[in-house]
C-alpha cells in the first residue's frame, strides 16, 4: 500500500504529540486486558465516551489517565509518573519519551496505526524481524528495561496490508556478526518483498539522493485518523504531530520514490541471502555463536 495513496490531509486540528501516544498506551493496555470501554468507564466511574477520548487523544485528564493505569495493573511508580510527565508538556506537537514504559508506547501506536511505514538504515524493524535476529548487537538496541505489557505488532505475513517497509541497502549488508541468522533474514524479507498481498518491502539504493534516518528507525502512521511520525533511538521515542510532521512524511516519501523496482528489490534480498550464507559456510565451527555470547 502506498503511503502516498493512504495519505489525507485532516481539516481537524492534530492534537498533542504526547496526548495522542498516551491515549494509544492506555487502549494498548485496555485491550491487553479484554475490558470493553464501558467495563474501563466504570473502573474510574465515567462514560464510555470519555474513555473513548482519552484513548484516541482528544482528552488530556492526568486523574483519569493514572486511574486507568492502576486499574491496568500498571503500579510501578516511574512508569505511571512517566505518564504523568508526558501528560505535563505544554500542548505541542513535539514530544521525547524516556521514561520507563517508552518501548510500550511506542508498540501501542504501531499496533493502532493504518497506515504504517518504516524507514530504517540500521537494523531491520522488529516486527519484520526473524527469530534469533541478532538485536544485542545492533549500535542501537531498542529496548527497555522493564518487562514488557503492550506485544509487539504481529509478525510481518504475505497478508498484512496497510505497512511498507523501506529498508536502505546498508541494512542488506551488515551480518550483526551473525551470518546464518542474516541469511534466513533476508530470505524472509525476500518471501514478503515477492508475495505482492499488500505488504511493501522496498530497498533504497546507497546512491538514493535522500538522507536516511539516523540514528534511528523513522516510523510514519495514521493513528485514530491523525498523522504521527515517530523516531526510535536507543532508549528514547520522540514524537511529532500536526505541522511539525510535514518533513519526515517529505524525507520517507523522497525514499519510497527512490526505491529500486520491487522486483529488483527481491533480487538484491537473494543476492544478501547467498552473501551471508557463503559468509557463514567460511566461519569457524561456533564463531558466531562466541560472536553472541561475547
């Protein structure tokens, strides 16, 4: 699906970069927990709309937000201040969020998002990820030190519609000093790039006149009808909505259109794969696996 074909311009106004990811944490971990909107309505005594507001961040209620929470089961006390502090910004479309819990709400807007695009010049995205993908050892390492309650998006199928996944070629190169890994990698990817179900997995060119993202993953998506770009760094997501999303959304669509030819991008997937398959037929017997534990 092309993010430029799913791309309207919303005459509402785009409300606050943090009211809107707060809003998607707070239905993340409501569905989580199989409640209806009427069942959390009743837990902090309030109408199914007003549930309905918070969580598609029209509403910024620090009160009902920490409610909610404990009613969640959500107790520890920096991730629940972390809300609270996101829900102190002034009303901006800019917002970082390092407090415990990020990489949950980060998860919760991708899984809310349609559509979805991720930009990346440095490690496959997660939910495209193989088993074993070696993520430790990546510069970045998108994780948080808290247990995890929002489950990432599902793994990427031939059926999934609405993500495109745009991956530059540098990413194609890197073994992460793990080559059999890298090589199912990329015979993952090269199955999606193939299928032609919906799912986008285009390779940008090295030579592509557009600067990649760095140092992090770029995501764009629609979430509850408003645009929001994130960027995922090694501990930290910063947010951007309404005006301010306007030159990411012009970066990652200078890259769509710098992409290779899907056809062309499966063939430099395979020609990745063989690369790292011969790689790994060349190491020591258990050199990647010291690789690892190192």
């Amino acid at each position: 699906m092309s993010t430029r074909s799913t791309y309207t311009r919303s005459k509402r106004e785009a409300p606050a970069a943090a009211t809107l990811v707060v809003g998607a944490y707070l239905r993340a971990l409501r569905l989580t927990q199989g409640l209806t909107e009427h069942e959390a309505g009743m837990a902090i005594r309030c109408s199914k709309s007003k549930i309905s507001r918070l969580e598609t961040g029209h509403l910024r209620r620090q009160v009902d937000a920490v409610g909610l929470l404990r009613h969640y089961g959500v107790e520890d006390f920096l991730t629940v201040r972390g809300v609270q502090d996101l829900l102190r910004e002034p009303r901006q479309h800019v917002v970082v969020d390092s407090t415990p819990g990020w990489l949950d709400r980060l998860r919760a807007c991708q899984g809310q998002a349609d559509p979805l695009s991720i930009y990346s010049a440095y490690a496959v995205p997660e939910i495209a990820r193989v088993p074993g993908y070696p993520v430790d050892h990546l510069a970045m390492v998108a994780q948080s030190a808290e247990l995890p309650r929002v489950p990432a998006r599902q793994p990427l199928s031939p059926l999934t519609g609405g993500v495109t996944v745009l991956l530059d070629e540098t990413v194609l190169m890197r073994s992460l000093g793990h080559p059999p890994v890298m090589a199912h990698q990329m015979a993952h990817l090269r199955d999606l790039a193939a299928s032609g179900d919906g799912l986008l997995v285009l390779v940008v060119p090295m030579q592509a006149a557009v600067l990649p993202p760095a140092p992090s993953l770029l995501y764009w998506m629609t979430v509850h009808g408003h645009e929001l770009v994130a960027q995922e760094g090694p501990s930290f997501a910063v947010y951007y909505t309404g005006s301010e999303v306007r030159p990411w959304r012009e970066r990652l669509w200078a890259a769509q259109a710098e992409a290779v030819p899907a056809m062309q991008g499966v063939w430099m997937l395979e020609r990745a794969r063989v690369q790292f398959e011969e790689l790994a037929a060349h190491l020591p017997t258990g050199a990647s696996s010291e690789r690892l534990a190192g």
